[in-house]
C-alpha cells in the first residue's frame, strides 16, 4: 500500500504494524491502546511522545468511525461484517526521518474538511484543529493502489525521539 509521504520510500521501514478494526465506537478505544502498546513495544519510553500519538490516533479514528456512519445506530451484522465497515490503522517509524507515520484507511469518499475555528459553544470541530497543532504534517490522499475496501487514507506525522532500540531491524 502506497505510503503518503514520498520521501519514505527510499527507505525501508524498520518498524510497520497495523490494526483492522470494525467501525464502531470501541475501535477508538482500542486504537488508543494499541497504539501505546506498539510505540512501547518498539522502545518509545518518552510519554509525552506516546500520548501525543495515542492522540493523533485517536482524532483520526474518531473521524473514520463518524464517517462510516456506525456510531449513530445499532448496525445490522451484515453491515457489521461488511468490507466497507472496516478501517485501518498504520504505524511506522522510518530510519533517517526520525518520525512516526500515523494512518487511518477508510471506505468514505468525502475528504476531510478543512480544520476551522469552532466556537465557543460547538461540541464538533475540533479534532482536526487539535492533529493540525500537534502532528509536523498531516493531509489524506486517494492512493491509486489502495487494497479495497479501503480508499482514503488520512495521515499525520510526529517527530518521534531516539529510542534504544530504533536502530534494530524488524525480524
Ligand atoms: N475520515 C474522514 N472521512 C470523511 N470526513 C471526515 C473525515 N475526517 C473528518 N471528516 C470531516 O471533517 C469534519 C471536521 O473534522 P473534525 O475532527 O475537525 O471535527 P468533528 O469530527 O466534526 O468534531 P470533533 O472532532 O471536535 O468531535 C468532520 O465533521 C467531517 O465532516
Ligand atoms: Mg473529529
């Protein structure tokens, strides 16, 4: 699967993990700990760092499941079990960048609206404004070569610190 950021491409990944998760509210809670779990696992001891990706992830996770419609109602199974229901998390930390890639794949054709100013009283519109001021980058794309069902991939970079164990080949 194409990665948004074309520079990585030279290089190999030497940590890639994903998580597929149905669309449904507990896939942002689930996203969240697996996403501490895996920055973890990969040597991250700076909080600070896993909180701020544990963030990112969870606006964007957040995002995909309201587009998917899924948290509004109780779905059928069928649509539970659908492709289209799915979404998918991505995690990789590149050598010689020194940044963690965050992306969330969904089946929803709409892109994402430019973050704006919420007033005071909203209670919506906030997230992007928030993956705006934390992530060094973030955008969406529609890879030509995306894996259906998926078709949209929404990114954001952070710059990740040195880990002990950053330099060492996933097996
Ligand atoms: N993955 C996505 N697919 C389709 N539309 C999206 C996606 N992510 C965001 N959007 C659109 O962009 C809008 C702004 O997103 P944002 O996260 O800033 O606010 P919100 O989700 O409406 O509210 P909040 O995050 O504050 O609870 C959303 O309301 C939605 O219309
Ligand atoms: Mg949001």
């Amino acid at each position: 699967m194409a990665s948004p950021i074309s520079a990585f491409s030279a290089f190999p990944a030497i940590r890639h993990d994903s998580l597929t998760l149905v669309a449904l509210p507990n896939a942002v809670w689930l996203a969240r700990a697996y996403t501490a779990a895996t920055l973890r696992g990969w040597g991250f001891s700076d909080e600070q760092f896993v909180d701020d990706a544990r963030l990112l992830v969870s606006e964007l996770v957040t995002n995909a499941v309201q587009a998917l419609g899924m948290h509004v109602v109780m779905p059928k199974v069928s649509t539970l079990l659908a492709d289209e229901s799915l979404i998918r998390l991505v995690l990789e930390v590149v050598p010689g960048v020194d940044a963690l890639l965050i992306e969330v794949w969904d089946a929803d054709p709409r892109a994402p609206a430019r973050p704006g100013r919420p007033g005071i009283d909203s209670e919506h519109g906030r997230g992007l404004a928030i993956v705006d001021g934390l992530a060094a980058s973030w955008g969406y794309r529609y890879p030509k070569d995306a894996a259906l069902p998926w078709i949209k991939v929404v990114y954001a970079t952070i710059r990740s610190p040195p880990t002990g164990g950053a330099n060492r080949r996933c097996p």
